[in-house]
C-alpha cells in the first residue's frame, strides 16, 4: 500500500472514530508499527491529527472546542440527537458521555427543559453550561488526556452515589454478538460504572461504527435498551440489533 493510501486509511478511521491506536492501524493495514508511527507524525506536522502516545486523536477531538464545520460527518450526527430528544422529559437526572455525537446532542437541547446531567466529559460539561436550565455536574477524578473524561477511582465512586434514569453513551465500537467494547481499559471502566449507576441506557451511533469490536468490553449487547442511529429504524444492517431486543431509533 502505498504512503498516501496509507494516509487516507488513517484520516478516515480517525474522522469516524475521533481517536485510534497505532497498533491496530499496522494490524488492518498489514505494515509495522514503525511505519504507521512515521505516517501519524507526518500527518501531524501537516497539521490533519494530534498525534498522542500510541496513536492519535481526531483535531475537532480537542478541549472546549465545538466547530461543526471540523465534525466528521456531522448532518447524520445532527440526526441521531434530534431523534434522540423524543426521549427526554422534564425532571429527568442523566449520565452522558463524551464523544462528537454527545457534544450535538447536548448541543440541541431545548431551552427551558429543566434536566440534571452528570458528565465526566470536559467538553459536554462546557457546552452544557450554555443551557441555563439545566444543572450540570462534572464527575471529577483525573482527567485522560486522550479521551478528556475524568477517570480513576474518585469518578468511579461518585458514580457509585448516583442512580440516573438514563445513560446515554458515546459509541465506538458496537457487535450485535460482542457487545459494546472499547480500546482505552480506564474508559471502559467509567462506562460499565456509568450503565450501573443508570436504569435505561441509550447508545447513540453513527452506522459506520456498528459490527466492529475492540479488546476490551465495556457490556453485553442486551445491556443497551435503546440504538439511536441516523438510519431508519425498519433498515436491515439494524436487524440484527432489534433480534437482540434493542428498541431502535
């Protein structure tokens, strides 16, 4: 394969993704490490990704920074919120995530619905802060550079203390058979303590992400009550999710 495709197979796993490891990109392009590590730092000096320790995160993936115009695919992100808003109603405490698909959602929330969010995500948590009806609470703890949540033990056990009525979860990785999975291990543990803490979870998802499994699992599929994807909910490539008993949006 040569350098430029390499490139571009890089650039659009990281679009869809918002952050990928340097191992796994060498696995699915069968070269070594070395040589996806020359092309992040390549792709870094042009200025296309962030390269970080063992891999790289997307450049709209960056701190109390929310431009839609940098936001992969954003219309269908767009979407996947607005059906996401059927849900909601007055009074309800809420888990949510990081990831580019939360920041829209929390992004439309209507002015004037009184809600309770509780975020680990730095970024969530600031753009949430624009919506005066709704009270929002940063779980602290400290904070990935990478993934810019808090995690560790002192977020885990405040989570401990909290029982939402809905966890909406920012997808990377979801397998009809495999689950919800994920490749940061302290991530995944602040989401399995997220699903925990709530009585519905809700995954919100981008179709490119569906039937794709990372090494470390976050949940059984049948732990997800609800998929919200831009697609329509009768479509075949969702067929698989709604046999496992997933309502889907």
């Amino acid at each position: 394969m040569l350098k430029e495709e390499r490139h571009q197979h890089i650039l659009a796993e990281l679009r869809i993704r918002n952050r990928i490891l340097l191992a796994d990109i060498a696995q699915k392009l069968a070269v070594s490490e070395d040589t996806v590590r020359r092309d992040l730092k390549d792709l870094h000096d042009r200025g296309q990704l962030l390269k970080v320790h063992g891999g790289a995160i997307a450049k709209s993936f960056t701190p109390f920074s929310f431009h839609q115009e940098e936001i992969y695919d954003h219309p269908n992100k767009q979407a996947i919120a607005k059906k996401a808003l059927s849900v909601l109603r007055d009074g309800l405490v809420i888990l949510i995530t990081g990831g580019t698909t939360n920041l829209e959602f929390v992004s439309v929330l209507p002015p004037g619905m009184h809600l309770t969010i509780f975020t680990p995500s730095l970024q969530v948590a600031m753009q949430l802060t624009r919506n005066k009806s709704i009270e929002t609470i940063l779980i602290g703890g400290r904070v990935s550079p990478d993934a810019q949540v808090s995690i560790g033990a002192e977020a885990l056990n405040t989570l401990a203390s909290v029982k939402a009525d809905i966890c909406f979860l920012g997808t990377g990785h979801l397998h009809p058979v495999d689950g919800l999975s994920e490749f940061d291990w302290e991530v995944v543990q602040l989401k399995r303590a997220m699903i925990k803490s709530s009585r519905q979870t809700i995954s919100l998802a981008l179709s490119a992400k569906l039937n794709s499994t990372q090494r470390y699992k976050i949940c059984d599929i049948h732990e997800i009550h609800t998929l919200v994807t831009e697609l329509p909910p009768g479509s075949d490539l969702l067929k698989p999710f709604r046999k496992n008993g997933l309502e889907v949006l």
